[in-house]
C-alpha cells in the first residue's frame, strides 16, 4: 500500500493531485446544472458534487470551485435565483463533459455541446431535455467555506420531472434502468449495476 503525507500531496502535480483527491471519496453523481442569466444567457455546466440534504423540506446542495474567478453558473443563480439539476445518461456523457469547457457568459453551452434546453412553466431556468430526470430548484443560501474559498449552494426542489418507465412503485428510481452515469475522479464515467436491494434495517 502506498503511503502520501500531507507533504507528498502538496508536491504532487497540480493535475495529478486533482486526480488523486477527487478519486478518493469514490463514485460520484454526475449532473449538469442549467442556469440562465438576467440577460436571457443560458448556461449548462457539469458537476460531480451534487449532494442529498434532506428531504422534508426536499433540499440538494451542491458545491462550486473557488470563487476566484467567474462562475457563471453561480452568477444565474445568484441573479435569478432559480436553477435545474439534470440527471446524465450514457448517450449523454460526451457532450456533458464537454460543457466543463470556459466558455465565455455569452454563449449557450446548450447549443455549444449539442444538447436541447426546455422551458418549463414551473421554473425560468432551463432543463436539458435529453434526462430522465430533472430537478427544478429555488436557491434557499449559500455558505462560503473559508479553508479552500469554494460555496456550499443549497437548493429546495420545486418540482420533479421523472420519465415513467424508471419509476418504480415505492417511488424509488431504477438509475441502472435510465442508463444514469457516475463519476470516478474528474474524467472518468461509468455505469452502474445494481447489486442488490434491502430491506429498511432495524435493531
């Protein structure tokens, strides 16, 4: 087994501690948030930090990268203060990762990657038609974390879009059904096999 110290992370590569680091915690989901500006600009962007809050009130958090340079992302929502969280399948991994790009405010990653953004009357941020599911968010707060100068986003779920077929009757998703994508570090996706379910664990 291979040792790194604090010492040896730190003199890693730049890349190959990012690599390192975000492999670490293991799968992760990966989502594209769509977002449009004040200004009518749309914008779609991937993310692997989408998180789970709770879900009496139903919340997601996700975290954004050091605030030091301009995320547009975190702007729209600031701006408008809604957004859509947007499941990605395997047909859709190309063009995902391909939205991580800096493209200028100006430019709709949507037609940039080749991906169809719908409106929906419940929310003015656009969803990315090609997910089985779709999350529409109003933004609830935001939380500056100071050690590494990166924003806990927290969001409540408005409403849900959710193709049929994945739905299973207690409401549970079929993700391996969807075709849904996970992450491993900041390059890699992979698809998932369910292995088994259980039932709700009790003493």
């Amino acid at each position: 087994m291979q040792h790194f110290t604090r010492a040896d992370i730190d003199n890693l590569h730049k890349y190959e501690r990012i690599q390192l680091i975000n492999s670490c915690p293991g799968f992760k989901s990966a989502n594209l948030i769509g977002t449009i500006s004040a200004n009518g600009n749309e914008n779609c962007a991937i993310f692997s930090s989408v998180i789970h809050m709770g879900s009496n009130p139903p919340m997601i958090g996700y975290l954004t990268r050091p605030a030091r340079v301009e995320r547009n992302t975190f702007t729209n929502i600031k701006e408008t203060g809604f957004y859509t969280i947007n499941a990605i399948t395997k047909s859709m991994i190309e063009a995902a990762h391909q939205s991580s790009a800096k493209y200028p405010a100006d430019v709709s990653e949507f037609e940039a990657v080749g991906l169809k953004s719908q409106y929906r009357d419940c929310c003015p941020a656009p969803f990315v038609a090609e997910s089985p599911i779709s999350m529409a968010l109003k933004l609830v707060e935001s939380h500056h974390i100071q050690a590494n100068d990166t924003i806990l986003i927290v969001g409540e779920i408005t409403d849900l879009f959710i193709n049929e077929d994945i739905l299973r009757d207690d409401k549970s998703l079929n993700l391996q059904e969807a075709d849904i994508v996970t992450i491993g570090g900041v390059d890699a996706y992979h698809s998932a096999e369910l292995i088994q379910r259980f039932e709700h664990a009790t003493l």
